[in-house]
C-alpha cells in the first residue's frame, strides 16, 4: 500500500472490515481522518494505520 493512497468509502469499509455506517461515524467523529474532494470523501491510507494504532493502544490499557 502506497502512503499517499487515497481511498474510496467502499474501499476503507472493505480494509477495516466494517459497515457503512461505522465508518461515517468514525469520519463524523474525526476518529478517522479523511478529505473531501468536491463531492467525494476520500480516505488516506495510512489514516487506517493510524486509526488501527490508535485503536491497538487503547485496547492495551
């Protein structure tokens, strides 16, 4: 996976193992950072990492 990879909804829902819904909960909430080009919202690649990071470390406490 390229770092400056940008992501489609469908695509990050596929990688992340998720619904719809939980994913535009997760961009609502910042939680998972993505931009919006005009009317697409794209997700970075590495944002899942960093999400994924994230995520690992608080389940570790």
């Amino acid at each position: 996976m390229r770092d400056d990879e940008l992501l489609t909804v469908p695509e990050a829902m596929a990688r992340l193992k998720i619904g719809r819904s939980a994913l535009y909960d997760l961009l609502r909430t910042r939680r998972l950072a993505s931009l919006t080009i005009g009317r697409a919202r794209r997700i970075p690649a590495h944002a899942l990492d960093d999400y994924g990071q994230r995520h690992l470390e608080e389940a570790a406490r």
